[in-house]
C-alpha cells in the first residue's frame, strides 16, 4: 500500500505544489507482537519481558525527513532500507498518509529482534572442528550499540575477543568501532572512527582507523600446511569524501585519502623450498571516485527467509588510485589502482540476476605485479519448482598474476566446495560453480524458526600459473541439507546443516562422505577464492 501511494505522489508532484511533511508517528513492536493471540501467552511473553525495546529515539534519528520537509518518496524508501539494515530491526515499513491540514503523515512501524546471545558455537566440515563460546548483546539498552566478547577453539587456533560498535556515537551520524583479539597466533587491535554514506543525498562523508597485530599465516598445497609465516601488520588511514553529483537516484562521489600500511614477515616452521615474502610498507595517498545508483527492490525467500531483504540491482562502481611514495616514507614508489563494479537486473517477476567484477593491481620499478581480476554471477530463481522454492546458481572466475608470496586463490571446505578438505586446492586461477534450490518448507514454526531442506552441487578448480585448465581437472560435489532460520534472532539468523558426497577422491576425506554445519550460507556473493589474497 505504501509503495502505491509513493507512486501516486510522485506521478502528480508536477501538477501541485509540493506537500510537506507533518507528522511522524512511531510504532515499536515487541521480539513478539501481543496484538497476534499466538503470541500473546507465555513463553513469548516471557521473552518481551526480558527484552528491552528499541529506543523511539533510535528509531527517528534513521528517518531521513522531518516534519516541515519537502515529501519525498525515496527519501522514505531509503530510511525504511536504513532501519532494516540494522540487526536488532527484524522489519520496518513506513506508511504515508493525507492529513487533515494538507501534510503527509508517515507511520513508522518497527518490530525488533531478540538480540542477547549465550550460546556455543559449533561447526564442522572436511575434517575440521570448531568450539567456541559466545556472548553479545546487538542492541545495547535499547540504544542500539553492539557489545561482544568470545571464545574459539578449532580450524588451527585459539583465540579470545571482544568489541564494542556504536553506529551513531551520541545521536551523532559519526560510528565508531574497537576490537581487540588474542589467540595463539598473535592479536589482533582495530579502532575506527568515521561519518559514513548513509544515503545518496550524504553531503560529506569522513573518518580515521587503525590496526595493528601478529598473526601465522598457514600456506597451503593440496590441502596440506606446507609452510607458516610469521607476520606483524599495522594500517592507519585517514580520508574525506564528498559528493561531485547527487540526486535521490543515483551519485558520483569523491574521497581523497591518506594510508599507511606495514607488513613484517618473519619465518615460523617454515618450509624448506618456501621463501620468505618480501617485508611490505605502503605509505600512499589515495582518490577514490563512487558512482551509484539506487535501483531497490525489497524481497523475501532469497537468502533471510521470510525476512525483507533490500536488493540494488543498479550499477555500484569503484575507481581507486594509490600513489605510494618513499618521500612518504614507503619502500618503493609504487601505483595501486582498483576498480570494481557490480550491476543486477530483473529477468522477470520472480527472477534477477545479480553479476560484477574488479581489476587491482601494483606497478612499480617498471614491472607489473600482483595483478588479481575477478568476475562473478549469481541468479535467483524463485517458484522455480514450487511456490516456496528458491533456486540459486553462482559462478565465479578469478586469475591472479606474480602473486605476492603471502596471496593464495583457495578453494574447498571452507570456500565454495563442500566436499572437500579445508584449502584443498591452491593456485593462481579458480573457477567456482555452485547451485542451490532451497525448499522453505516450514515458515516461522512455533514463532521461532523455519526450516528449508536444500539440495546442492558444487564445482571448482584452481590451477597455478603457467598450468593447463582441463575440463576433467574440475572437483565437483552433490548432495542434501537443511537451513534454519531463526526468524527472531539478531545473531543467529542462518544456520547449515549439508551432507555431500564428492566422487574426485583427490582433497577429500572421509571416502568423499562429509557433513558441515555452521552459521551463514556456504558460499558467498562474489570472491570465495580470493579471501587469502591482498587488494588494499
């Protein structure tokens, strides 16, 4: 309804003068609405007791209008998009409606998520094991500040960690985050403090952050750890941006910067034939130029379940220059451009198509090095077998040239293949296939959860320089899980459980049988190969 009167506003805004905004009226509902009967008894009860709500405060300072303003419908749109973004708002719709007086009023309805999380984490796949424990409260006295702290034990290492986020320190626009790990391989510290893009229309945008810590880098080959590097890291950058064009559909925007960033290698266990990478330290300054387009369209079943998911299908692109310098205290002058881009479209009513790409690379005393390209796709097909039923297929290819010694293309258990060991195959070049028809079978059972059982395959190689690509070199798996969807939980909100069976014996464990579960989806949007390799 709200969607048909932003399209009668806008298709008569030029035959009248423009309405302005009146009042704007706050509806906060509870993890569970007591206006439902079903909801409305214990234990749901219970739980609304123990939870503390969302701020009205919190909610308003997200709405990009206030009384007196100019209408605008996208204006509307996007701070609808603002308060679902946020974790602990599990949906938010604004309504516009005629006054008495000539104004429009906007209803703002929220409903928040339960957001204090004690549990263990538990996640298993190709062989590998994971413990930990976890406590986090996403929503702060209501204020919306995120407050963490846990424990891991599994995949290599141990560590313990906490942090503090604040997406609006003081009411203010400026966020603000600190994070501080130690595990038996280092630590790891982070600060930052920025004024961030929250909207096309954004005047200016700013911010500072730091990082410094120790950390052993395992090198993988055939699955196997071959060599450790010892690596202390530090990074400070500091930038301002501002928009060149802006209108509430779409913006070019420039950021002019300053980074810093060392890395120190040093050898731990490592092996004999390995070398060493060489020490890094990158003093540039950087220009970065944004455009963007505001293309929404706002979905279920995709990827959260029944939760609204906000999908841009316009064009998102990136230009970045980096000039490091020795009179800026750098090891060499080098140039380290960047560009990404990212498009999607609609192919149909229940079907889109989402697909991007990138180039980086550094140049420096004449030669080109550490050249990484990526392309990838994804395609959502929804009633593609049943009304409830999500297919999902994505492809990715990516090629990296003289690689730094420390950047590795990984592809396996824990990167797109499910089948296969944890970094079963390392190399310069990677192909990734992955297809998905997830059957929401159960919606929001006993207001908690809703269960999807899936089917799956998945495919893909990485080749090292120089190799042949052969169609046969391709390791591929099939097989069969379930999602769960918490449908009230800000921490948890996907949870996997896959059986797979892959036939190529090579990299496998297990006879090719292995069960995985964990927390998110197995493979991400874009770049599952290309999570060890360096683009800053």
């Amino acid at each position: 309804m709200s969607h048909l009167f932003l399209f009668l506003w806008a298709a008569s805004v030029g035959a009248q003068e423009p309405a302005r905004v009146g009042q704007i009226e706050i509806q906060r509902i509870d993890v569970f609405d007591t206006a439902h009967p079903d909801e409305n008894r214990p234990p749901y009860t219970w739980v609304n007791k123990l939870h503390i709500l969302t701020r009205e405060s919190v909610v308003r300072r997200e709405i990009l209008l206030e009384p007196g303003d100019t209408f605008d419908p996208y204006l509307v749109e996007n701070s609808e998009r603002n308060l679902r973004a946020y974790p602990f708002i599990k949906s938010a719709q604004i309504e516009p409606w005629d006054r008495p007086d000539g104004t429009v009023g906007l209803m703002v309805r929220v409903q928040d998520t339960w957001t204090t999380d004690i549990s263990p984490s538990i996640g298993f796949a190709a062989g590998e094991q994971k413990f930990g424990m976890l406590l986090r409260e996403r929503n702060f006295l209501g204020r919306g500040k995120t407050l963490e702290t846990n424990y891991n034990d599994g995949f290599g290492t141990v560590s313990r960690g906490f942090s503090y986020r604040d997406p609006r320190v003081w009411g203010s626009r400026l966020s603000a985050r600190l994070y501080h790990s130690n595990s038996s391989q280092g630590y790891d510290t982070e600060v930052s403090l920025a004024l961030p893009v929250y909207s096309l229309l954004t005047p200016y945008s700013t911010g500072v952050q730091g990082r410094h810590g120790t950390t052993v880098d395992p090198i993988y080959k055939s699955g196997e750890e071959v060599a450790r590097i010892r690596e202390e890291y530090r990074g400070y950058e500091a930038f301002v941006g501002h928009p060149l064009t802006a209108t509430s559909r779409r913006a070019v925007r420039s950021t002019y910067g300053y980074a810093f960033v060392e890395n120190v290698f040093g050898s731990s266990v490592t092996g004999s034939s390995f070398a060493l990478p060489d020490d890094r330290r990158l003093s540039m300054i950087k220009w970065t130029v944004d455009y963007e387009e505001s293309d929404y369209f706002s979905d279920n079943l995709i990827n959260k379940f029944e939760l609204i998911e906000d999908i841009n299908l316009g064009w998102q692109a990136q230009a970045r220059l980096a000039y490091a310098s020795r009179d800026l205290g750098a090891l060499r002058n080098e140039v380290l451009p960047r560009l990404t881009v990212r498009k999607g479209q609609r192919l149909g009513p229940r079907q889109f198509l989402l697909e991007g790409g990138g180039v980086y690379f550094i140049y420096g005393d004449s030669q080109w090095r550490h050249v990484v390209a990526s392309a990838y796709g994804s395609y959502y097909r929804k009633s593609f077998l049943i009304p409830k039923n999500t297919l999902v297929i994505h492809g990715e290819i990516a090629n990296g040239l003289r690689l730094q010694r420390d950047s590795q293309l990984m592809l396996g258990g824990n990167a797109g293949l499910r089948g296969y060991r944890f970094n079963a195959f390392t190399g310069t070049r990677s192909l990734l296939f992955n297809a998905e028809s997830r059957f929401y079978a159960i919606e929001d059972w006993l207001h908690i959860v809703s269960i999807a059982p899936i089917l799956f395959w998945d495919a893909g190689y990485v080749w090292s320089e120089g190799e042949q690509r052969k169609a046969r070199d391709l390791k591929h798996n099939v097989g069969l899980g379930l999602r769960l969807g918490f449908t009230r939980s800000a921490t948890v909100p996907v949870v996997r459980m896959d059986l797979s069976y892959a036939p190529n014996k090579e990299g496998t464990v297990g006879g090719g049988w292995v069960f995985s579960a964990g927390i998110h989806h197995t493979f991400d949007f874009a770049d599952n190969a290309l999570r060890r390799v360096s683009r800053d």
